[in-house]
C-alpha cells in the first residue's frame, strides 16, 4: 500500500500473518501494532485482491459464460448424489465464442 504509516517492516509482517490465516487481531499483537490498525490493513488487503481478481476476470472472462458441476466417483450402491461416500466433485465452465 503506498501511502501507509506502517514501516514497510511491519506491512511485510502483517501480509506474511494474512497469508498464514492469522486472525488480524493475533497478527496485530504479534506485529505490535494496534488491532484496529490490524483490521483495517487486513480489510484494505481484502480489498485490493477482490479489486484485482475482478480486473482478471473482466479479461478472462469476456461474453457468455456457462458453468456447470457434477459428481464422480463412488463405486457403492445407495446414497447418490451429493451425499455419497467418495464423490468427487468437478466443476467446469465454458465460455462463449
């Protein structure tokens, strides 16, 4: 993030926490700064992935999409479906052209 207060340091450290799965609150006190500044840095990370993935999918992800799900595997009769001990599931897309 370009204009934080936050020694490039402590940013490094709170994005290595964020990647770990660390809660911001934990990842906060082990940085040693405050756990609103915590969450605040974690929402902004949210943010700035959900703003790049959305970027991607615009170019990937041009005109008409189809997508669908399906289950394989399970060699045992009975349950089916979802439910069903050793069902794998796939999912595909397909985009128009």
């Amino acid at each position: 993030m370009r204009k934080s207060r936050l020694s490039k340091y402590k940013q490094e450290k709170l994005i290595k926490h964020f990647v770990a799965g660390t809660t911001a609150r934990c990842a906060a006190s082990l940085v040693g700064v405050n756990f609103k500044t915590g969450v605040y840095y974690y929402q902004r990370l949210r943010e700035l992935i959900a703003h790049h993935t959305e970027q991607e999918a615009q170019l990937i992800f041009d005109g008409e999409v189809e997508v669908d799900e399906s289950y394989f595997g399970g060699a045992r009769k009975g349950q089916r479906g979802r439910g069903a001990a050793g069902k794998v599931p796939v999912l595909a897309y397909l985009r128009g052209w």
